[in-house]
C-alpha cells in the first residue's frame, strides 16, 4: 500500500480510506500479503482528476458503483464491431470533461442502460463518436443530459422500427438471387431518412 500511495502523490491513510468507503477494490491477498496493481493505481488517479474537476467522494463513490455494474464492452458490442460507427474509449474524467458537470450517477445509469456506454477494465466505451460528439454538443448548448439521453430513447425506437421497415420491404422485393447484396442498399436507407428529416424539420421550424 505504501508503494500505490507514493506512486498516486497520497497518503497511505488516503488510501485506505479510500478502500473502507469502496472508491477502490480490494487488494489481491496471497496469505497476509496484500497485492495492488495498475487497476488500483489508474482508480486513485480518476478520482484525482474528478476531485479536481469538483465532484464531491460521495457522487465519486455513486459513479464507482455505477460503473462497476455496467455493461461490459462485450455484452455493448454485442455481435461485433458497429459496420459504421468509430467506439470511443474513454476514462471517466475524459468522460467528465465532455459532459461537465452532467456526468450524475443518474445520467451515467442511463447511458448504460441506453447501451451509449459499456465498460472495460478501468475505460468506458462510447459505443459512437458521431452520438458522442452529437450529445456533447447538446449539453454545451444548453440541453440538460438527461433529457439528451431521454431523446436518445426515443430516437432509438423510432430508427429501429424505421430500420425494420426497410429491411423488411429489401427482402420482400429484393430477389436473393440478386447482384446486390441487401447491405449495399444501407446508403439508399440513410439518404431517405435524412433527406425526410430535414423536410420535416423545415415544416416545424417554419410552423413555429
């Protein structure tokens, strides 16, 4: 322990205080001795960086059992890699500075829940930078990230029923013995919906 505290700039009584309120795992034990590793000391420098950037040990403590209980990247990913998506490996002061201030155990919970993040080891994954980049924006204009991550809710219902839609009409009409594979057709599917979306955002913005 005396080793981790020298190596994070704290004192070993830090540390343990740190372990007795759960804001690290325990060490690895081998008889009396106890083992702390690089999991251990990357846990210590994160809440650092958060204490720096003013969240208090209990919301730290609150974001530490959230992110225990997430999803793992895996179980995120699901059958693979997204075919057009860029996943952002994030650690959670990273995390911290897109969302300043937004990043609640609340807010976390439902990201997680939403499937926008996953966890691996001591790193969150964004499962897109486009949503990433897409929903820091929105918190930098304005819009509280908790009703960004409602919206995203309901987004992502809408584009998967919009999804099986064009799967299913690809199918029923596309032979299968066709030269084109239906996955070719994924542009002609995006170009609808986009070009419906901004018809339909001209129609409320000019109604409003």
């Amino acid at each position: 322990m005396t080793e981790l505290a020298a190596e994070a700039g704290i004192t070993v009584r830090t540390v343990r205080f740190y372990r007795e309120r759960g804001l690290i795992p325990p060490p690895r034990r081998e008889g009396r001795i106890a083992w702390y590793d690089e999991h251990h000391l990357a846990r210590l420098r994160t809440i650092a960086a958060l204490l720096e950037r003013g969240h208090t040990l209990n919301g730290i403590a609150e974001l530490a059992d959230a992110f225990e209980k997430g999803r793992d990247v895996g179980e995120l990913l699901g059958l693979g890699e997204p075919t057009e998506e860029q996943p952002v490996r994030l650690t959670p002061e990273e995390l911290a500075d897109h969302f300043a201030g937004e990043v609640t155990p609340e807010n976390l919970v439902a990201a997680l829940d939403l499937g926008y993040l996953g966890t691996d080891g001591d790193e969150l994954v964004h499962i897109s930078r486009r949503l990433l980049d897409a929903s820091s924006t929105l918190v930098r204009k304005g819009v509280p990230l908790a009703a960004v991550l409602e919206a995203g809710e309901r987004v992502r219902a809408h584009a998967d029923a919009l999804a099986e839609l064009f799967v299913t009409v690809l199918r029923d009409h596309v032979p299968a013995t066709a030269d084109t594979d239906i996955d070719d057709l994924r542009p002609v599917a995006k170009a609808v919906v986009e070009a419906e979306l901004s018809m339909a955002l001209d129609r409320r913005l000019k109604g409003s």
